[in-house]
C-alpha cells in the first residue's frame, strides 16, 4: 500500500493506510519490513520503506529507494554517501520540501505522527518547531533583504505569536550569543552580506534550534566551509544539540567529519541503506564492500602516507536505469551471478549487535574477516624515473621568489579612484624540482591560486621574481622561446565541468596544443592515442563529448590535455577537489603514476590537507599571501612549528571515531582578516593562540614586526623546515 | 540618503539641460517650417512668411546661437517655451494636454502595475498548472494585439453594450462632458469617459508586466533562502511572497520607471481612437507640422520623466534591497 504525498494539499484518500497505527500493524512492501522491531520509546522519528522518485528527461529517476531507521531522542545519526546516494533527498522528504513533481511513498513517523499524509499547511506547524534543518551554503542560505534580527524573529513568531517584542529580541540574542555570535544585540541589525560564511552558518544553526526542535538535520553543514571555520561550526552544532537535548541527522559525504559526532551512522548508495551501525563498529570492521571502499580510499591526515590508495572501480550507477541485482555489483570486487540477479536487503549482521549490512557477501566477509585490504586489490605504484636521486641533485624547475601580488581596490563614481589595495600575494618565495610535488595549503583567500595565476602568466610579476628552468620569465625573449616555455609549463584546474569546452570532442580537446605546435596530423593521433592509455581511459571514445563522461573521467581528460606536450612542470589547482571520495583515489593514482613515469614535477594546490598528506613530497602552508611555514611534508605534518599550522592540523577532520573523539582541537579565535585590511606585523596575530601566552613586550613584536620565514634553530628540525613565526621555539616547545 | 538625492537632482538638472538644447540644435538642422508656407500655392509673400518665422523665432535665416540663446532667455526668464510655426503658445498647448495625459496614464499605469505584478505573482506560484497556462495564453493575446484593433474592438463593445442596453453607459469620446456644479456627477461622468482608454491603455502594460514579473519572482523562488524560510516553518506561499518577491521586485521597479514616459507619448492611437487630446497626439502632430518648440518641449518633458523615473527607481531598489547603498 502506498502513501502519497505531494507538496501541495495533501491527497488523503480514504486507501491510504497509514503505517504502523496502534496495533502495530504496518503495511509495507515485504523487503521494507526486513528492518527489525518496532520503534521503542524514545523514538523520535521513525523512517519505514520510504521511496521518492522525480520524472526527469532521461525517464523517472529512484532517488530514494526503500530506506528505513529510527532517531532516537539526543542521538545523532549519520547519513554517509556520495553525490546520487539520496541522502539529501531524504532529508528533504522529512522535512516535506521536495518538489512537487516527486512521488513519495512510504512512512515517516515523527513522535508517532505520520508526516507523509500533511499538507504543506500542516507541515509548516512541524517545521522549524519540532524538526529544523540546517543547510549546505551558508552564503545562500539566508534571505539578503532581510536583517539578521528580522529573520531570527520570524522564526520565533511563527511558532509564537504571542511572544512579545521585548521577548523575542532577548531570546534572539540569547541564541546568537550560544551560538558564538559576538556582539549579537547589535549584530542583529546586520544584514547577510555583513557576515562572514562561517559565521552565517552560525545564525543558521541559531535560527534552527529557536524552538527548541526535537530534531535538528544538517545537510553538509560545514563542507562549504574552511578546515578551521568547520571545527568551529561543528562544535557549535555540538553545543546546540546539548543545549536542546534535539536528535541529529547529520548528512556529509566526509567520514572524518562523521567520526566525532555521529552515535550511529547509516551508509547510502543508489538510493538504499547499505550498511547501518554504529559509528565504531563501521569504521572498525565494515561488513559491505562499498563501505570498506568509502574508507579505505580516503588517503588519512594523521598518519603518513602508507602506500597506494585503493579506488573502488567504475562510476556511480543511473538513477534513471538501474541494473538488476545489487547496484554495486559492478564495482565490488567480491560481487559473484548471484549479485546481479537479486538486489540484497539491510539485514542484520550475525555475531555483530546493531550491525546491518545489505550484502550477499557478508557471511562471508565476517566468517573470514575480511578487510579493506582483502577485497580491494592494491596496485602496484610503478617506480619513479628519480628514485634514488637525491632531491639536491635535481634540476630546479620552478624558482619563486619575494612574489607579490595586489589587486587595487577602486573608489565608486566615474574617476574609479584607488582606495586601496588587496594584497593577494606578499612575498611568496618557493621552489620546485624535477620528479616531486610541493604543495600549496591554505584556506580561501590565503592566495594560493593567485600564486598558481601568476605563475601560469609567464610575465614579470608585480615584484620578485619567477624563474622557469633557470630561465628568467620576465627577461625577453623571442616568441618561439616563450612558446616553448609554454610547451613546458601546464595547467590542471578545479572543476572538469567548466574547464573543458562542452562543444569539442575529446579529440579536439586533446589535439589543440599539439596544432599550436603544429605537429602533424598523424603525429597528433598517434600522440592522442598514447595519452588516452596514459590516463587509463579508451582511446575509442575520443569522438565522444565531455558531458558523456563522468567527473573523475573528464578530470582525466584534463591531465591528458596537460600531458599533450610532454610538460616538465603541471600546476594543479584543487584537481580532486570536485570529485567524489571514491573517484578520488583513482586520480591521485593516476597523477602519482605520471610523476614516476615521466618524471614530470607538480605544483600543488588543495585545502583538504589528507591529499595534500599523501601525495606531496615538500609542503607550503600559506596565510593571507604569505607563506608561514614550509618544509617536507612528513616533518610539517609531525612536526609543526607555526601556529597556524598546528591549529590548522589539528581543526582536521579525522575519519576514526577514537582519535576524532579524543582529538585536541586548536580552536581559533575570530575570523580570517579581510585581505584589505593593511597589517604592519604578522598576519597571524589576530587570531593567534600563542600570542596571547606572551608577554606584553613580546605581543608587540608580533604586532609590529612582520616575521621573515626562517629555520630559528629549532633543535632537531629536518632540512629547510622553515617557519614565520617570531616565537617559534616557544610554539616548538609548546607543543 | 537625502544628500544624495539633491546630488543627484543636480546631476539630472545638468543632464536634461545639455540633452534639451541638444534636441533644439537637432530639430532645428532637420524641421523646417519654411516649408509650411511654401508648400501653398500660391505660397504668401516671403516677407510675411518671414515675419510670422520671426515672431515665432524659427526662422532658419537667423543665426541659429541667437535663437538658442531667446529660445533659452524665453524660457528661464518667462518659462515660456516658443511658439508654434501657426503663432500659437507651446506652453499653452502643453500645459492643457498634460491634464489630459495624466488623468489617463496615471490611472492606466498604476492599475497595469499592480494587475501585472500580482498576475505573475499569482502565475509563478501556480507554475504550469491550468490558471498559468491560460493567463498565460491570455497574456500573449494581448501582448500582440496592435493597440488601435485592441481599441477600435473595445470602442465597438462598447458601443453595442450602450445599444444593448438602451443607457449610454460608456462614452467612446473625450474624457468629459458633464459641465454642471455637482462633483459627484462630474466624476461619473469622468469614469464613464476614462473607463474604455484605461483598458486598451492597461491591457498590453499589465501583460508586460505579469510575464516579466512571472519570470523574475520564478527565478528567485527557488532561491536556497526561501527553502529557509519554509523549514523556519513559514508555508509554501507565504515564503514565496515573503521572501522570494521582494528582490524579484527589483528589477521590474527598475522597468516601471523608465517606461513612464514611452506610457506618456506612446499613448498616441489610444489618444487618437478615443479622441483625446492628449500629449501622444501632440507629439506626433509637432513632429508632423515642424513645429521646433513643440517637438523640443515634448523631448524636455520626456527627458524629465525619465530621469524622475531613475532616481524613483534607484531610491525604490535601495528600499527594497538593503545591499544597494546609496552614495
């Protein structure tokens, strides 16, 4: 039997029969019952056979298919998947905010009432008081005509009218004081655009828990957000959840994120729960493949660099057409015939309290324990063209120094007159050599993509200089010289989408540096051939178009047109950024693989610092266009010297439930400068913890004296471990 | 905020100057009023053609500085804008046509916004459902019927309801005909004049109005904020009429104002169906009769209702968007 709902009025026809009444009778499809036992009494919500599917172009597509669980009352469950894996249209189906062109079926039960029958009328009573939501984008989350004050107090008067001005001023500003909101009385006549996105998250999370919900959900709360801005937000959602006593529905595609705060955690995949336990029993010993390939695949911040990461094989499957069977029988390196024919239901794990798995195979993955290691094979890494070469005997590729970059800042009105200026680059100095990876790591705004830009511009920079193969890239030459420095130097950027012309097949894609260089057209395909088998990709599909590729192939479409005239440096700009986590791997490997083939040196540029981890030999952290620390990567990681960084390390999202729990975070204070704003001393000491352990003779230093990047003797440094830090010694021996 | 305005009222002041004197330079190369008299036959004798050009100061044998420099001491001294090539007074002439033109656009214009806007509000929220589709369909309709069919059908409606009905309910002429002493009767008699150009002026403007609104507030609709606004628990629309049209108004504000005076001399076939003495058929006429000073004194007054327009709509965004500042 089906329950209907679309958004508008609700269809309550008299055959709907709702799920689960007081006799405990429900009617459901026989696989939905699978999941055990009745929900017990601190049960808050309670999810059984739910289903959304949307008509699209491409035919109707399952977003949701059969997911059940309850919530119980302060618990926190979270909701793991990857883009496609209807986490955040379950979410919504809660909340009751799907489109209207959805079809939902099934039972949603929050306190025992059944949500899916109300009228968007109805459900407006439930919204915002019993249930909340926390969203993705801060930045759009937030109406900008509106002061802060007046949407805090529309999401009390909602749900109060009765409430007096006086009151809801105070309770406003009580809840923007809890949630870390400083200033809040008169922040409350700020509008959106006054506030920071970190910040914005937090009047979010405030307006949420304005009425004390019985449930809060959060749909990637802090995966829009910076490393140390996260570790903030998350500890707010912390308080909050405290605070109100509420239940958590926490959705993120990050399992370091997950660790700390979930109680129990429920993976998705093409639209159905395929694993379902608690949080240390799925970091522990996961049950379904894609699990183990979820965590496995993630290279970990806070430990070294292992070995090869395992990427689980293929792309995620077509809502629209689903294959027969288990919708991960064609990546699971475990799946047998039976895996194709029959799609598995959640069912309890034998031997394991409160594990389900949705697995054919879990008999056997228990019975032999296997492990991540046992399922996935893990490739062999080819050996570097430079192994055994030490780095001082390399060739310097890439020689950065003092760079320096402004943007000026213009007056309004018909002169444009400069007012100031945003000092995007200050004095970046670094180099690269052949066959190794630097990385830039630093959060928005700290410059490390202008540096890659100017770089890339092959023109004298605003000041310092950049330095090419030994070759000065502001001194003159000729244009068949700057070609060929052209010829050497390429460029990887972000988002595979929007950086390869929709309207070119690969093939032209792949050709258009080699025509500038005007090779021949058979060279050119045979050289499109070699590439295409470089990036592991069929050289067949050379007449397809981009957008019939998926992210991580497209991603490797890009290196290969990198890779087109045999570059000796690629600057990387977040490459893996934009990809799913298990896609992910498979590009890392990739891009380590070239290195050692071709010997080919990368400039680096990421802010989610387990990537950098593992594939970075030397490692620069930058800070508002300066850079505070660098160094190789292991001695950075193991041994930070810069406050910054040991706050930045330790803001780190770890994907271990016992380290997460017990991870000592650096929590800093206030908000990243605006990079307008004209700094005498170290960048830094706005919002440095160590600062304030000083004297006062010494705090002035800090703010007067910018610090030059230096080793300062720190006993037992490693080579050119360097850090801009006045009291480095003291940040040593803190530590 | 306020200095601000009288900033820019002196920049306009500026503006609407050099833009007027630049339209009596243009008119003066391109009319000529000479021609009205030699057209004739037999054409009057030179000296009288001569004199009346003279008087009217349009006469192509004076340097044309000296009079810019009357045509300009005429109107700053005595607001007198010229006259005509017939003798008559512009000023006059203009003066007594205003009333006219605005009784019928201001009315028009207001009831055009406020139909269009809701319309498109009430269309947006009811996305291709049937009330959108046949307003829709009802929209296009109007939108490419030519405004004189739209009023000779009105006007022919009209007439067969009065027929019908054996009472004069409509008057397809004028806009009054009442001249006894009670108010009350006078303003009858105002709405039963106005009442038939209103719509044939309304209907293409409202239309207008309710796709481009229709568009605008379903761009802002699906805005992340307004799903904020609806897990606050606000229902579905009162979170779209909240939230989402207040900055979907922007930029139809921003149309409205600088329509007023395309409404002001595009009235024309309105005007000429309904018999209305109005500004539309002013301008056609000065344009028609090379009458310099008319054509450049209905260019000022469109200038003027541009720029009136522009600073409306600049002080009505920065209202409605607290992003916009003023300064």
């Amino acid at each position: 039997m089906r329950l209907f709902r679309k958004t508008k009025k609700a269809d309550t026809d008299s055959k709907v029969l709702v799920g689960g009444g007081m006799d405990g009778t429900t009617v459901l499809r026989p696989e939905d019952t699978a999941y055990n036992g009745m929900p017990s009494e601190d049960t808050v919500l309670s999810v059984r056979g739910l289903r959304v599917s949307f008509a699209s172009e491409a035919g109707t597509v399952h977003a949701v298919r059969g997911v059940n669980f309850d919530l119980k009352r302060g618990k926190t469950l979270g909701i793991v998947g990857e883009s496609g894996s209807g986490k955040s249209v379950t979410s919504m189906s809660i909340m009751g905010l799907l489109d209207s062109n959805s079809k939902v079926t099934g039972s949603i039960r929050y306190n025992g009432e059944e949500l899916l029958t109300k009228s968007d009328q109805e459900m407006s009573a439930i919204r915002g008081k019993g249930i909340a939501m926390v969203f993705q984008d801060p930045l759009s989350a937030l109406t900008p005509v509106f002061s802060i004050g007046d949407q805090m107090k529309e999401a009390l008067e909602i749900h109060n009218p009765d409430m007096s001005e006086e009151d809801v001023t105070a309770r406003s500003i009580e809840l923007l004081q809890l949630v870390g909101i400083p200033n809040a009385e008169e922040r409350l006549k700020s509008f959106p655009h006054q506030f920071s996105g970190g910040m914005r998250q937090r009047v979010v999370i405030a307006m949420a828990i304005a009425n004390n919900p019985d449930i809060i959900i959060a749909d990637e709360p802090t995966t829009a957000l910076d490393v140390t801005i996260q570790a903030q937000v998350l500890e707010v959602l912390r308080k909050a959840q405290k605070e109100t006593g509420a239940a958590l529905i926490f959705i993120t595609h990050d399992l370091g994120v997950i660790a700390g705060i979930a109680d129990d955690i429920l993976v998705m995949y093409a639209g159905r729960a395929v694993e379902k336990a608690p949080v240390d029993d799925i970091f522990e010993h996961p049950v379904m493949p894609y699990t183990m390939g979820l965590l496995g695949a993630v290279p970990r911040s806070d430990k070294g660099k292992s070995g090869r990461l395992v990427p689980i094989p293929g792309s995620t499957v077509n809502l629209a057409d689903l294959p027969q069977g288990c919708p991960f029988a064609s990546r699971c390196p475990l799946a047998v015939e039976e895996c194709r024919k029959v799609e598995p239901n959640l069912e309890p794990i034998t031997g394991r309290v409160g594990q389900f798995a949705a697995c054919l195979r879990s008999d056997l993955v228990v019975k032999n324990h296997l492990t991540f290691t046992d399922v996935y094979k893990v490739g062999e890494s080819t050996k570097s063209i430079f192994d055994g070469i030490a780095r001082e005997d390399r060739n310097i590729v890439l020689n950065v120094n003092h760079l320096r970059k402004t943007f000026p800042l213009t007056g309004g009105g018909f002169l444009r007159r400069k007012i100031g200026e945003v000092h995007a680059v200050d004095d970046v100095t670094l180099d690269v050599r052949e066959g190794e990876t630097v990385a830039l790591v630093g959060e928005s705004g700290s410059g490390k993509s202008t540096t890659l830009l100017e770089i890339m511009n092959l023109a004298s920079p605003e000041s310092g200089t950049i330095e090419l193969f030994g070759q000065d890239v502001g001194a003159r030459m000729s244009g068949a010289e700057r070609r060929r420095l052209h010829e050497r130097i390429q460029y990887v950027f972000q988002d595979p989408m929007s950086s390869l012309d929709p309207r070119l097949p690969i093939y032209d894609i792949l050709a258009e540096p080699l025509k500038v260089l005007h090779t021949s057209k058979n060279d050119i395909n045979k050289r499109i051939n070699e590439l295409m088998r470089l990036v592991e990709l069929n050289p067949d599909q050379v007449d397809r178009f981009p957008t019939q590729f998926s992210g991580g192939q497209r991603q490797r479409i890009a290196i290969a047109r990198a890779l087109a005239v045999n570059p000796k440096l690629i600057l990387l700009d977040e490459p893996v950024s934009a990809l799913d986590v298990s896609i992910q791997a498979g590009v890392i490997n990739l891009l380590e693989d070239l290195q050692n083939k071709l010997g080919v040196a990368y400039l680096f540029v990421a802010h989610n610092l387990s990537v950098i981890r593992h594939i970075s030999t030397r490692v620069a952290v930058m800070y508002l266009g300066r850079i505070v620390e660098s160094g190789e990567t292991e001695e950075v990681f193991e041994h930070p010297q810069h406050p910054y960084t040991k706050a930045l390390l330790s803001a780190m999202p770890v994907p271990d439930p016992k380290v997460a729990r017990e991870q000592r975070r650096v929590m800093l204070q206030g908000e990243l400068p605006s990079p307008t704003e004209k700094i005498i001393g170290c960048p830094f000491a706005s919002r440095c913890p160590l600062k304030i352990t000083l004297s006062t003779e010494q705090q002035l230093l800090c703010e007067t004296e910018p610090p030059a990047l230096d080793d300062w003797g720190v006993p037992g440094a490693g080579l050119n471990h360097m850090s801009a830090c006045h009291f480095t010694n003291a940040s040593v021996s803190a530590s | 905020m306020l200095k601000y305005i009288v900033k820019r009222c002196v920049n306009y002041v500026i503006m609407l100057f050099v833009a007027t004197s630049m339209t009596y330079f243009l008119a003066s190369a391109f009319m000529d009023p000479r021609s009205n008299y030699m057209e004739r036959h037999p054409h009057p004798p030179i000296e009288s053609i001569n004199r009346s050009l003279t008087n009217a100061n349009i006469n192509d044998q004076t340097p044309i500085l000296v009079r810019y420099w009357r045509w300009l001491k005429g109107i700053v001294l005595h607001w007198d804008w010229g006259l005509a090539p017939d003798q008559s007074s512009v000023r006059q002439a203009v003066g007594s046509r205003i009333g006219a033109s605005v009784q019928l656009v201001t009315i028009a214009t207001i009831l055009s916004i406020v139909l269009g806007v809701s319309i498109g509000v009430y269309t947006a929220i009811r996305q291709y459902k049937w009330q959108d589709r046949v307003l829709n369909m009802v929209a296009t309709f109007f939108l490419v019927i030519p405004a004189a069919v739209l009023g000779l059908f009105v006007a022919l409606i009209a007439i067969w309801v009065n027929t019908k009905t054996g009472v004069r309910i409509f008057y397809v002429t004028g806009l009054h005909a009442y001249d006894g002493g009670n108010p009350f009767m006078w303003f009858v008699d105002f709405l039963q004049h106005i009442f038939l150009p209103t719509i044939v002026l309304l209907l293409p403007s409202a239309v207008g109005y309710h796709l481009t609104q229709r568009t605008y507030l379903l761009d802002t609709m699906n805005e992340d904020y307004v799903r904020t606004a609806r897990a606050k628990g606000l229902p579905l629309n009162k979170a779209i009429r909240k939230h989402a049209l207040r900055t979907s108004l922007i930029p139809t504000a921003v149309n409205v104002a600088f329509s007023i005076t395309g409404v002001f001399t595009g009235a024309v076939i309105t005007e000429t169906v309904f018999a209305i003495n109005g500004l539309g058929r002013y301008f056609t006429t000065t344009i028609s009769t090379n009458d310099i000073n008319g054509s450049v004194c209905i260019a000022a007054f469109g200038g003027l209702c541009t720029l009136a327009g522009a600073l409306l709509a600049d002080i009505f965004s920065a209202w409605l968007d607290p992003r916009i500042r003023l300064s």
